[in-house]
C-alpha cells in the first residue's frame, strides 16, 4: 500500500481541508499506517497533479482548500481494491533485541519488555475506547460501517496478541536459568 491509497480511502468520508484530511486521517488510518502532516500535504499535491482529487469549494466563509475525490481517483482506488493484497513483512526492532540479547544484563531486556507491554496496553485501552465509543454494538452494523470496523477490530487484536506475547516473554526470561557469565 501507497499512502497515496491510504489518502484517496479517507477521502471516501468526503470532502475536507489538507489540515482537516491529516486530523481525519491519523482518527481512522492512523492507527495501522502513519504519516507525517507533512507527508500527507505532499501526497495530497501529487494527487491533485494526477487529477485523484481536486479543490472544490468550500461551504464557509474559510479561506482553506479543500479537496474531494474525482472520478478518476475513485477509479484507481478500485482497481487497486481489486488487487490481491500482499502480507505486511514483521520487521520488529525488538525481536532483533531479543536475539541479541545475550551481549546485556537480563534486567535490560526485562526493563524493555514491560516498557513495551505498557505502550501496547495503553494502545488497546484507546482503540477499545474508540470500539466502545463508535462501535458499542459490532453485530448490528451496516456493510459500511463493519468497513470502517474492521480495521479497528484488526487492531485491538494485534495489541492483544502483542500484550500477549510481552508476557509470554517475561514470564519465560524470569524462569530460573543460568545466567550469562
């Protein structure tokens, strides 16, 4: 996936200001692919070049842009839909960690290891907010809007299992074993 996909999908929730598109964007996408507000304008302008999206006018009196989804960028979000889906590589910085870490104290991995548990806890204390804010009832959902539940469902499970894992390995490191001399 592009971010230019990722922009043309929050754009489906209609029209919006670059700033607006940033906000709406890291409410929604954000939680499985990031990018800069920065990244987004320069997104957004070579979108705009390709004719995916264009400024319309704004119903108020402010002076920002905004931007909608033409034709031709509904189009080419479609035909990437289509597309089979490859699966995202595991590039973890902590597993790298792990595999190294004979070379420090055991206390330091442990130290990042509960470090971790926490970040992905107060992770899923958001999205489980968010599911119970906007999604209270999951079964009773329109086709949409298990659309825009799917993904938030996709995360809540990916930091249970991370959560999972965290003290899957603390509990298996704080076992007695020998340690390194």
């Amino acid at each position: 996936m592009t971010l230019s996909h990722a922009i043309l999908a929050t754009l489906l929730s209609g029209p919006v200001s670059g700033y607006k598109l940033a906000k709406r964007f890291n409410r929604t996408i954000g939680y499985f692919w990031q990018a800069t507000h920065q990244q987004i304008y320069r997104e957004l302008a070579a979108l705009e070049e390709h004719d995916y999206v264009q400024p319309v006018a704004s119903s108020s009196s402010s002076t920002e842009k905004q931007y909608m989804l033409t034709r031709e960028g509904q189009d080419f979000l479609t035909q990437w839909v289509a597309q089979p889906a490859e699966p995202g590589a595991l590039r973890e910085d902590l597993l790298v960690k792990v595999r190294a870490g004979i070379l420090v104290s055991p206390d330091v991995l442990l130290v990042e290891l509960h470090r971790r548990r926490a970040f992905h806890a107060e992770k899923l204390a958001v999205y489980q907010a968010v599911q119970e804010r906007d999604f209270p009832e999951p079964q009773h959902l329109t086709y949409e809007q298990r659309l825009l539940y799917l993904p938030l469902l996709r995360g809540i499970m990916f930091e249970t299992d991370n959560i999972a894992w965290c003290d899957a390995a603390l509990n298996f490191l704080q076992e007695e074993a020998p340690l390194p001399s």
